[in-house]
C-alpha cells in the first residue's frame, strides 16, 4: 500500500493558523465563495496541511487543493518549486486547481467554475 498522506501535523498548526489570520485579499475573497458548503455543497478548508505542505484550500471529498498564486510565484525558482509541489502531492491522488490571484476578482465566476469542473461526483 502506497504511503497515506498524513493530514495536519501538529508542528505545522501555528503556520496554518498564522497564514489563516493572514489571508491575501483574494483568499478571503475565494472563502467568502467557498466556506459553508456555499459551492455545490462541497466542504472546503483552509490553510490545510498535507504531509509538508500547507495548501491554501481543500477539499477532501473531492482530493481536490486550490492554490492562489500571487506575484511571489512568478519568477523561476518559485515556479519551479510549485511545479515539484504539485507533482508530488498530484503523485498521492490530489488533484489541484492553480489560480491568479487577480483572476478571482476579475473572473469570479470562471475561478468557480475551474473548481467545479474538477468535480467527480
């Protein structure tokens, strides 16, 4: 049996809650959409870990990660990063949704549908 993703360690607790106490503007925007079963009653978390990774949004009915990309990703070595982030966490079955932070004011409504499409149930 492959390894299972351990969800949530203890050590990463104060990060979770820093970075949740912390939102991007456009984070708490995409959770004002997400939170509360709002998006095809679906229940989302924030700022979940997953091994040693904090995601931005999860869901697990789906294994779905949303991250929301803003300007400290845009240059090759974060991107590279990423890349072997969402590689390794596609790897233990996730499936993740990368998003522009300004596409989730911009485009609200195609950022929510890009999550929905990625719905199996």
């Amino acid at each position: 049996m492959p390894n299972t993703p351990k969800h949530n360690h203890k050590y990463l607790e104060n990060f979770r809650k820093e970075n949740r106490n912390n939102a991007t503007s456009a984070e708490a925007k995409l959770w004002s959409l997400l939170k509360g079963k709002q998006l095809e009653g679906r229940k989302f978390r924030r700022q979940h870990s997953i091994n040693n990774y904090i995601v931005d949004f999860y869901c697990p009915e789906e294994k779905l990660i949303i991250e929301l990309d803003g300007q400290v990703h845009f240059n090759p070595i974060a991107q590279e990063k990423d890349f072997l982030r969402d590689k390794d966490l596609s790897e233990m079955g996730f499936k993740i949704v990368r998003v522009e932070n300004h596409f989730v004011f911009d485009d609200t409504d195609g950022v929510l549908n890009s999550i929905r499409n990625k719905f199996t149930k």
